[in-house]
C-alpha cells in the first residue's frame, strides 16, 4: 500500500536513499477492508462452497469505499487460489528420519499472534520438529464455531498458515476427529491443542480420542489470551473509526492517482 505523509511525501523516502527499502508483493484479492467487512456484516457469503451473496458484496465494496469512488488498493477485489500461489507459500520440505512429526488442527482463522505463540510452543516441544497444520473446511468451522466463522475461508486460511515459519505442511479440509488412518499416514508422533474449548463431533464424541487413546495427546499452552473471537469484538467496537480510516486512507490514494496521471500528461 501507499503510505503517505500530512504533507504528501513517501513515508520510506529516507530509506529508499539509503538504499535499504526491499517491497513484498502483496497477494490479490486479499484485502484487511474485505475481512473487516466480513466481521461487520455478519453474513456466510465469503464461505468456500457458499453462492456470492450480491448484497455482500456491495456492502464491502461500500465500506471500504471514499465518497469520491474506489482506489485500487483499498478497494475489494476477489481472491483467486492457484497451486502457484499455494507453491509460492509453501516450504516444500518433507519429513526426514530422526524428525518429531507434530500434528495441530483447528481453524486458524485471522492468523493472528496467539496462533502464532501456539505455534512456535509446539515447535520449541522437540529438537527436529515437523509441525503439520489441519484445517478444517468452512463448514466444520461453523458447526463449531458459530456465527459467520471462519471470516477467512479455507483458501486465505491455508495461505496463512503455510507462511508461518513454524508450520511444515498443512492438511486443506483435515477430518474433525483427529482418526487412526489420519496418524498412521502422516506417521504422527504428537497431537497437540491449545487451551481453547474442544467442541464434540457432530456424534457427540471427542475429536482426540484416538491420539489420547494413544498416549500422544498434550495440552499446550500459548500464553496468549488472543482469540479470533476477541478480534472481532474489536473491531465491531471501533467500526466508525475503521470506515473513517478508510475513507481516508482511499481519499489520499486517489490524489495520488491523479497526482501520477498529472505528471504523465506533463511528460506528454
């Protein structure tokens, strides 16, 4: 994104002189405008499987929205998984002999530092740690979860999780119940969970029942008390002031736009 300064300058002008200014391309159709207004408007529109829900969509657009029409950089624009993109992501190691292999599942929904600090407790818990990732799909989320959880779908979730670099390999859409044939295929030496609530399955059983069963279950304990929950919370509490930054976040991008458009004609 832009950022500018009150009167118009390049905030990273200084270091871009100095030669010490390195931009990561940002992935499109990814968008914090998006994802709060997700969390906003509470509807299941952004769901995997779910129909685009046209209402949605033009609430979003609104919201991230300045009075006098769209910049390209706030403005919502869809995301489009490719397995270039996963690849882009992904660390592309396989598990070798002498490795922990370290199962975690669950949402991961907003990658946020208590999944993080979770992470990186599992990963400090052996020496040759290979941590694999279950996601579950957006629709176990919501049994579990409720509400309009996950706000991120199972594609943006797994995109997240693979960046972390914690995280080895991620299973999209791993199975509620945490089962034999899951263990014995990834040939799993620990299951961990944080210490958020377990929900029953849909049979009223525990999901870890087998790895408990197994003698390979262990609580971690984060140290964090962040949940995707609580972010939410914030920003529904502070939405006047998420629509007026954006607002003007989109005015100063669209001087800038014209600003370029006028050096180009002068150019000309």
């Amino acid at each position: 994104d832009i950022t500018l300064t009150i009167d118009g300058k390049d905030t990273y002008e200084e270091v871009k002189t100095a030669g010490r200014y390195r931009e990561c391309k940002r992935t499109q159709g990814v968008s914090t405008t998006d994802l709060v207004g997700r969390m906003l408007l509470m509807t299941k529109a952004h769901h995997s499987n779910i129909d685009e829900d046209l209402d949605y969509r033009k609430h979003t657009d609104n919201f991230g929205k300045g009075p006098k029409g769209h910049s390209p950089w706030t403005g919502v624009s869809q995301f489009l998984q490719t397995s270039q993109k996963i690849i882009q992501f992904a660390s592309g190691k396989e598990p070798q002999p002498g490795d922990t292999i370290i199962y975690v599942a669950g949402a991961f929904d907003l990658f946020h530092i208590g999944h993080v600090d979770f992470l990186e407790k599992v990963h400090q818990l052996a020496e040759r740690p290979y941590i694999i990732a279950g996601l579950h799909f957006d629709q176990e989320v919501n049994r579990y979860k409720g509400k309009n959880y996950p706000i991120m779908n199972i594609h943006e979730r797994t995109l997240s999780v693979l960046a972390c670099r914690y995280v080895s390999e991620v299973v999209i859409g791993a199975p509620y119940a945490v089962t034999a044939d899951l263990l014995d295929h990834f040939k799993v030496t620990l299951v961990c969970h944080g210490m958020t609530e377990v929900v029953p399955d849909k049979d009223g059983s525990d999901p870890y029942e087998e790895p408990k069963r197994r003698g390979i279950f262990q609580l971690v304990d984060s140290g964090s008390n962040l949940t995707t929950d609580l972010i939410v919370q914030r920003i529904i509490k502070n939405r006047l002031e998420f629509e007026a930054r954006n607002q003007k976040k989109e005015a100063k991008e669209l001087a800038v736009l014209e600003a370029m458009k006028r050096l180009e004609e002068e150019k000309h």
